[in-house]
C-alpha cells in the first residue's frame, strides 16, 4: 500500500482546493529532484498540488521531499518499484485537481509553463489536453528544440519514421482534464517504455489535444527507462501488436520497419 505524507506549509486556501494536480514520478533521482520539484513549485500559476511518488527508491529521496516546507506537496511512499506508468497512476488516484499534469523527476519546467496551458484550456472547452515542445539539454553537444507534432483527432500514424503520430510528446509537458483520463483509461503498467505515448494514441482518438509550439519544458538527458532495452523492445512488439500493423497504408516505410523488428522478436502474428 502506498504511505501518503504531506508537508504542513503554505496558505491552506492553496491545499483545499487545487485547480492542477501534478504527478512526479521518481526512482533513486535524489541527486536531482529537487530542481524538478522547485519548477513545479515556483510556477506562475499558483493553485496547484504537487504529488511526488517514490517508487521505491533506495537513496535519500524522502530526506530530499522532507526538507521542501510547501503545504502543497504531497509524498507517497511505494513500498517497492512498480514501474512509472503504476506510479503516475497511484499519483492520479491521489490527486484532487480538475487538471492533471505530469513531471518528470529529472526535467525542470519554464515558471510560466502551467499558466500558459491553463489558458489554453480554459478559452477552448472543446480541447481535453494540452502539451508543449521540449528543450533538450543533452550530456555533451548543444542544446536543441524537440518539436512535439500536432496530434489529429481520430488518428493513429503519421509520416514520419517513427509511425505513431504521439511520439515526441513528453508527457512532462501535457496537461490533461481529469474526466478525460477516467474516461479514456490510464497508463498501461504491463509497458515499461512508451506506455505515455500509447496512452496519447488513446486520447486523441476520441479527443483534440492542442500543441503549444514552445519550449516550455527543459529535457535533461539522463538514464533512466529509456535506457532499459528489453523494456523498449517489448513496448515497440506490443505497440505493434495492438496499433502499428494496421499502418501499412498510411506509412508503409515505417510499417514495413517495425514489421520486420516485430518479426525478429519472434512475436506471434498480429492478424
């Protein structure tokens, strides 16, 4: 079971009923969460609750939430790693906002990234979710502008190499209402790689999600999921398996790529 402890700070007018719940992720980040943690809370828009979910770190992730005295964060405990996608998931049935956003425990946001997307929504009711471009802060090299695509309402693929038309959507930059998620289902956590990005697929299948074409999210390059191979792998079968076959006329080039990576994993037929 998860252990919720919440830190006493801040106006209580703030904690009693926030607009935006934030869910933060983190597995044996301490070395960097904080900086996470602080863009999220020194956004421009102030009426939010931060929900940080250790994953069962092992390093001195609770000292480093125990030291943040703002009342609106709030630290759930797992006792042992469950992956991400379970993680996000328990931070949003922990959540009590109208809007959901997600962070990544390693990326930093711009202190006007909530405001903007706030706005968004609220002038366009129509809109379920909302997301931004990334700033890429690579190890060594220049930093660079990862451009989200505009995703289509009632579409799968694209043109691109990649074959799915969400990637390149962070889910550290998209903010999603609430009703939408408890509609449309949450993150797959039998996926350890791309589960942000299937469940993306799903959303705008039946939902417009808007693209803000900035970057108003700093995305470090760091180890993590990413790096797992066999968690990526599997993601791109099952990705397969239950979307991508059905791309061969809409983008036979990438279709025909992940075909073959498909069949080399020695997956069964999908048809």
């Amino acid at each position: 079971m998860p252990v919720a402890v919440s830190n006493p700070a801040v106006a209580d007018a703030e904690v009693m009923s926030p607009h935006v719940s934030v869910v933060l992720p983190t597995f044996n980040r301490g070395d960097m969460l904080l900086r996470s943690v602080t863009s999220v809370l020194k956004q421009t828009y102030p009426n939010l609750e931060l929900i940080v979910v250790d994953d069962g770190s092992t390093d001195h992730t609770a000292a480093v939430i125990g030291d943040v005295k703002d009342a609106r964060l709030k630290y759930v405990r797992l006792a042992r790693n469950r992956g991400q996608a379970a993680a996000r998931n328990i931070g949003i049935a922990e959540s009590r906002g109208l809007l959901i956003a997600f962070q990544d425990s390693d990326d930093t946001w711009q202190s006007d990234k909530l405001e903007q997307q706030v706005n968004v929504l609220a002038a366009n009711p129509d809109v379920a979710g909302v997301y931004c471009d990334l700033f890429r802060i690579q190890r060594t090299g220049k930093p660079f502008v990862i451009q989200a695509p505009d995703l289509v309402r009632g579409a799968l693929f694209d043109r691109r190499r990649s074959l799915y038309q969400s990637y390149a959507v962070g889910i550290q930059s998209c903010v999603f209402r609430r009703e939408v998620l408890e509609q449309r289902g949450r993150f797959r956590e039998d996926m350890r790689c791309f589960e942000d990005l299937e469940l993306l697929l799903r959303l705008a299948k039946r939902h417009y999600l808007r693209r803000i074409a900035s970057p108003l999210v700093n995305y470090y390059e760091t180890e993590g999921v990413s790096w797992d191979t066999k968690a990526l792998f599997d993601a791109r079968v099952l990705l397969f398996r239950q979307y991508g076959y059905r791309a061969a006329f809409v983008n036979r080039e990438a279709w025909l790529k992940e075909l073959k990576f498909y069949l080399l994993r020695k997956a069964p037929a999908p048809w």
